[in-house]
C-alpha cells in the first residue's frame, strides 16, 4: 500500500512506520520542517498549507499529529495549542483529499479515550455517550474534522487509551520511578487506565487499514484494570515495592485539572470493534504487557 502519515515522529508514529515499511509498504511521511529525505514532504498545518499532491496516489491516509496532551500544565494558551494541533492538522489533510480527483480509500484519524470523560467503572463500548470536560469536548471535535473526508473514504477514529511501552509514552516518567521502587497508585488508584502496549497499537493499526471497519474503534487492551493494579503487576514484573500512593489532592496542587482528566480520571474501556473483527492482541493481560515492558 501507499500510505502517508502526520505525526510519524512520535511514540507511536515512529513504531507504526517503522512496523508498516518493514511489511512493505511505501511510507510518506508529512514533515514540519525542511525535509530530510524524499520519504518526506513538509506541510504546515497551523497555516492549512499542504500540497495536495503530497497525498496523490496514497491508499490510506494515517493521522497522529497532536502535541503531548501531558508533556505542560494547561494554560488557555496550552489549551489552545491541544486543540490546534489535533484539529488544525485533520482539517487540512481533509481539504487536501477533496482537492484530489482519487482521494485515499482509508483515513485513520487518532482520537483518545478521552472521549469518555470520567467514567467510573461503566463499562464503554464504542456505542457510549460522550463525557464531559476538556479532553471529551476535544475529541469530539477533533473526531468531527475527520469525518468531513470525502464521500466514499472509509473513516476510522481510534479512541486510544493509555499507551505503555518501556520507551516513553505514559510509563515514560513512572517507570523510572518504579525501577527504584519509589512508585505507587496516584490518587486512590480504582480508576480504570484504558492500557493498550505499543505493539498492539502498531498490530492495530495496521489491522484496521485491511479491515472493513469505519467508525470509532476503542483501542485498549480487552481486560481491563484499575491503576493500583496496574502498577501492582508492573512493580511485580521489575521484582520492586509499588506502595508508594501519591493522593490526588497533591496532584491537583502540582498539575491542576490536567490530574482529575489524564491522571484521575476512570474509563473502562471494552474494545468491542476489533474483538469482533477478530483482532488478536500480543499482550491481552497485564502480566503479559508487564513482562514485556521489564524485558522478560
């Protein structure tokens, strides 16, 4: 397949290209900066600049752009440039495919689990309602954008969950920690953590571009677990204590509403879609993701 991809340089963009050219597929890469190698096209999304004829002859079309939802504290002006990023980047690559005589038949757009909001223990199938607060009414819009592609463009919206991976992403500042035996829950750790490991990500994506599926697809791994369980098995995994609970009180002081909807937060998520595709996960539990992330 010719597939083009924004966001390749992040925690899953770079895995998923990676994944996909081994597999033999022709990656183009769109760039925000001058590009490094033919492979690259640059764009500027904030500008809606993007030459249509970077997406000429593509197959599918793979969206990741965004900026780190957790990497600052929210300001208005991080809001702003959260919402920019995501909404901005999927508006222009739809303009781009309407300025095309064959636009792509696939176009796999990111959205998060925070389309739910706060949760609790609700089981959320891709049929449940949309939550509420920031990342809720982020998605909404962002998933929106998407889903203005042109008629006859099979959509697909993945509503990530909390992706691990020894290499960064969510474990990137805990793990650390854990490896010391300085971890713990955060607040009183029975909120669900929608996890899924990087390679299942990668697996999944790469399974959603052959597949008939459109639509919203939750993508979590499909047993679910509350975080002090989680970081129980990861603790076990790397042979340390992990009873170091950090109160949400603390958390709000130190990172305000970012805590209560990244960190605090409950989304239990069922990926019904891909379980009724079919898809096959490499780390279904979390003794299994917690192996893999120790290295065992």
């Amino acid at each position: 397949m010719q597939i083009v991809i924004s966001g390749a340089s992040g925690l899953i963009g770079n895995a998923l290209t990676r994944s996909l050219r081994r597999n033999g597929h022709n990656v183009r890469t769109l760039v925000r900066r001058p590009p490094a190698s033919p492979s690259e096209t640059a764009w500027d999304p904030s500008q809606g600049v993007l030459d249509p004829t970077a997406l000429e002859g593509a197959n599918a079309i793979i969206n990741l752009s965004g900026a780190g939802i957790g990497d600052r504290l929210w300001t208005r002006a991080r809001l702003k440039e959260l919402s920019a990023s995501r909404v901005l980047s999927t508006q222009t690559l739809v303009k781009g495919m309407k300025q095309l005589g064959s636009p792509p038949s696939v176009f796999i757009s990111q959205s998060a689990s925070g389309y739910y909001g706060d949760a609790g223990a609700r089981v959320l199938s891709e049929e449940s309602p949309a939550g509420s607060g920031v990342l809720a009414e982020l998605c909404l819009e962002w998933e929106a954008a998407a889903n203005e592609a042109p008629h006859g463009v099979r959509v697909i919206t993945p509503r990530t969950g909390v992706v691990l991976s020894p290499a960064g992403g969510a474990l990137g500042k805990l793990l650390p920690l854990l490896r010391l035996g300085l971890g713990g829950p955060l607040g009183n750790g029975r909120q669900y953590w929608p996890w899924v490991t990087l390679p299942d990500v990668v697996s999944a994506f790469s399974f959603l571009l052959q597949s008939p599926n459109a639509g919203p697809v939750n993508l979590g791994a499909p047993h679910s677990a509350q975080l002090h369980s989680l970081i129980s098995h990861l603790g076990s995994a790397l042979n340390r204590p992990a009873l170091l609970r950090v109160p949400a009180p603390i958390l709000r002081l130190g990172m305000g509403k970012l805590a209560d909807e990244l960190l605090l937060a409950s989304q239990r998520l069922d990926p019904v879609v891909l379980t009724s595709a079919g898809f096959q996960w490499q780390h279904p539990s979390l003794t299994d993701a917690a192996r893999w992330i120790a290295g065992r």
